[in-house]
C-alpha cells in the first residue's frame, strides 16, 4: 500500500492510496475463505462449500467486506503515521476490490489549523467570594414547604388564585359550533405556574368555585396548532372544585418530610452547603470563561467548515425541541431554516474555536482520557438520561459519539488547568448575584 497526503487547506487533508493487485486480491481471498466457513448453501456441509460456489454465490457481499476491512486497517495506519487526529468524520471516495486488479481510493478529512498558542500558565483573573444569606436557605425552604403542602377544598365559592389548583371542564366554541379538540372534561390545572395561556388562566380565576362562565380567547399568533393560531374563540368553563395548598409550619417535622433530616437545623445547614457548592461552581465557571475569553482573543485561525456546519446542525435541532415544547413551530417565527441556521453560525464558531485551542492546550501538556473515565462519563449519562448504561455505550459507538466525547473530556482537562495554573483573585460577589 502507497499513499499520497495532500493539505487541500490549511484546516483540510486528502489521502490518495494506492493497493497493489497482489495486495487487493489477498484480500478478498481472505474475505472469501470467512465466507466459506459461515454460509450455508443447500447441499453442502457447513465448511465445505467449493470455492467457486461461494465467489459465485456471495460476489458483491465478498467484495464489500474485503474493501471495508482493507480500508478500515489502512485508514488507522495512515492516520497513525501522519500523526493527526481528524476533527470530524472522515469522506471516503472508494470503489469495491477487483481479484488481480490495482485498487485506488481516497479519504479526506479536517485536523486542527496551526497556530502559536500564547502563554496560559500565571494568568490573573477575579473570581467572586462564595455567599449563602439566609435569605436564599429562607427561599428553599417555602419550595419545599409548596412541594408537601397538602390540598383542601377552598370554603364556599371563592375563585381560585395562583398556587390554587382547580379542576376545570372546558370547550371553545366558534360561531356557535364546538371547536374541533378544544375541549377537556375535569382537567387539573395549578395556576400561577404557566400549564396554560394566561388569558385561559384569567378567565378561570374569574369564576367561582363550582360554577361557569364564558370569555373570548385569542390564541398567540405562534401557537403550535396552526389551525387556532391567531384564532379568536368563545372559551366556556365550568371550575367544579377549587383546592388551595395548606403549607405546613416551618420545623423538624418539615425536615424529616423534605429528606433524611432529623431537625430543621440539619435541613438548613444542608441546603447552604448545596447552595455554596452550586455557587462555587457558578463562579469558577465565570471565571474560567473570563480566562478563555482573553486567551481565545489573541489568537487568530482558520475554522474547519464542516465541525462548524456540524454545531450549526445540533444547535438547529435543539432549537427545533425547544420550540415544540413550548407549544410552537418554525413557520410562526416568520423565519425560514436558512435564516434561524445562519443566526446559529457565529456562537457556532465560537465553540469550534474553543475546542481547537484546548485540543491544542491538551496536547502541549500530553493530557490524555483513558479508558475507565470514558465509561464512567457514559455512566454519568446514563444516570441523568434515565437509560442503561449498555444502551448509552451502544448509541455513542453507533453513532460515532465516542471520540467527540473523548474530546470534550479533553477539553474539559486543558481548561481546568489553565484555571489551576491561574492567580485567583477572590472579590466580593455582587449583591444581585448574591441573592440569587
């Protein structure tokens, strides 16, 4: 095997490779032989299949195998020779072996630009002081208090308020005429927490526990069913029953309710190192934005079109989910697909941006990721997802997640030692952070 390295860019590689007859027809007689002992053809013992039945038989499949195998352990040598590390999925351009025929082919794919990384280490940067006011123990503790509140039935025909649940029978009327699927017999709704359109939410706090009323309903212009967006309709409600949320006082019995707490002290005094924890890390983070910020603006390269076009992609689809779990489609926005990706691109580059310079920081230090923090990173997902970790292993590997994750994890270790290496300058948090 021969092969020619070509940088088409600075930010692009193309291989040429060159199989000899010799070396391609060894192949699919390789490729043949371990179709010889698998495949079954009627007639003959497992095994023992002629040659010539099984090239006959399996030509196409023979040659796919061949070609694949052959190129996955070329493509591996090549790369480990030229020493680079593809930033994306690599393009193939390749035809199928022929048996005593010369086999061309070629692969291109993006590595990191090169670029003069500027000094990291002793940079000085201010990091704000960790502070926990009561105030902020003060506000976890009402959640928690709404989170085991009982329920009970208001007392006479009192309408319902924010925080009150209510449950609601409702139908949407145009022209006199039910509207098709707007309607919902004894639906539970907890106002004040935006399950509903506040104009639905108004008009059932207009009516008394147990009884009806009517109003007109404007659906928002976005709104996810295009058939009622900008729709004005006549919306009818019968609220049976009214039930408002009895807090319980603020004590141990409280603390033993929110968790494995015996008194209200040891609730406190937890909710303020989870508080201080989070806060930490909310400042370190700030912190460490600060630093790359300044490093990432004295230096200057070349971005790899398609790890940009990449980003664009998944920024696009997130976006997408948000939209639709938020009742909304893309045609509401007035905006087609090219505008909301191109919208996408700069934060797109930036990330790009960000992932070079610490690849690139990782590698001057010789930070590597073994093995057992890959998995446990897998592990860490599957845990959040709410998925088995064997499904999650199979999904990255199937869908060629691993070494993307291989790199952020990469990446993630070149930034915290920049953050190591830096002088931390500690001030005091800013008063509308800290009651945050």
């Amino acid at each position: 095997m021969q092969y020619k390295a070509t940088d088409v860019s600075p930010v692009a590689v193309k291989v040429e490779v060159t199989v000899a007859a010799e070396e391609a027809s060894a192949a699919l007689t390789t490729a043949t032989m371990l179709f010889k002992g698998q495949a079954d053809v009627k007639g003959f013992r497992k095994g023992k299949v002629p040659t010539e039945i099984i090239e006959q038989r399996f030509r196409k499949q023979i040659a796919s195998e061949a070609t694949n195998d052959l190129l996955n352990v070329h493509i591996n040598e090549i790369l480990g020779e030229l020493a680079i590390t593809p930033l994306s999925g690599l393009e193939v351009d390749a035809g199928l072996l022929a048996k005593g025929e010369e086999f061309k082919y070629s692969f291109s794919f993006e590595k990191a630009p090169a670029f003069d990384l500027p000094e990291y280490a002793g940079l000085s940067v201010e990091e704000e002081e960790t502070v926990c006011a009561p105030e902020e123990i003060d506000k976890v503790i009402e959640r928690i208090r709404g989170n085991v509140a009982e329920l009970a039935a208001v007392k006479g025909d009192r309408a319902a308020v924010d925080g009150d649940v209510a449950m609601v029978s409702f139908t949407a009327y145009e022209n006199g005429q039910p509207v098709p699927g707007v309607r919902a017999d004894n639906f539970q709704l907890t106002l004040g927490e935006g399950q509903a359109l506040p104009e639905f939410e108004a008009l059932v706090k207009s009516v008394p526990s147990g009884g009806q009323g009517q109003g007109a309903m404007t659906f928002p212009a976005d709104f996810i069913n295009e058939s009622l967006a900008g729709k004005t309709v006549e919306m009818h409600v019968t609220v049976h029953l009214v039930k408002e949320k009895i807090l319980p006082p603020v004590d141990d019995d409280l603390a033993k309710k929110a968790g494995n707490f015996e008194t209200l002290a040891a609730l406190r005094e937890a909710i303020g190192k989870s508080y201080e924890k989070n806060r930490q890390d909310l400042n370190r983070a700030a912190a460490q934005k600060k630093l790359l910020d300044e490093l990432l603006a004295k230096v200057d390269f070349p971005y790899p079109p398609r790890m940009v076009e990449h980003n664009v992609g998944g920024m696009f689809e997130e976006f997408i989910d948000r939209l639709e779990r938020q009742g909304k489609n893309l045609a509401s926005l007035g905006k087609t697909e090219a505008e909301i990706r191109e919208e996408f691109r700069p934060k797109a580059m930036e990330l790009v941006k960000i992932q070079i310079f610490l690849l690139a920081v990782a590698a001057k230090e010789s930070l590597t990721v073994s093995p057992g923090e890959i998995d446990a990173e897998l592990k860490r997902i599957a845990v959040n997802s709410g998925q088995d970790l064997i499904s999650v292993k199979q999904m990255y590997e199937e869908r060629n997640l691993v070494v993307p994750l291989k790199d952020r994890l990469l990446a993630d270790k070149a930034m915290d030692l920049i953050y190591g290496k830096a002088k931390i300058v500690r001030v005091p948090a800013k008063a509308e952070e800290a009651a945050v």
